[in-house]
C-alpha cells in the first residue's frame, strides 16, 4: 500500500497501544519497528516521506495488532 495521506501523530499513538511489534517494510526490503526506540529517535515522518514513492508493507507480531492497523487504514 502506498501510504499518503496518513495522520502521523494518529498512526504512531496506534501503534504505542500494539501489543506486539509491528514492522514496516518497503518494496526495497528496508524494515523499520515503528514500535521501537529507533523509530522514536529518527521519527515515523522521515519514513513515511519515503512510503509516499513506494509500495510499504505493514506486519504485526500479534494478530489482534494487525487487525487494529487494518481498521485504521480502512477508515481513512
């Protein structure tokens, strides 16, 4: 999915409440753990400002994570 008009401020409080890890991937194989210390350090913007060009894959480490992911991309 390409991801262009996310609320980056929403997605990262999301993603504070997974449970579990959840992993950003792009089409190049550059993976981020949006839930991680890196991610907090260098931010979820720069990232998403790459996501605008390129397709970005979301995997969760917990079933009822993905599932959370997938309503908040549903009802943008």
């Amino acid at each position: 999915m390409k991801l262009q008009s996310i609320n980056i401020d929403d997605f990262s409080k999301l993603v504070k409440a997974c449970a579990g890890r959840v992993l950003l991937k792009t089409a190049d194989g550059d993976r981020l753990i949006a839930n991680g210390i890196l991610s907090a350090a260098i931010g979820l913007a720069s990232f998403f400002m790459v996501a605008q060009s390129q397709d970005v894959f979301i995997e969760c480490e917990r079933p009822e994570d993905q599932q959370l992911i997938e309503q908040f991309f549903a009802a943008r």
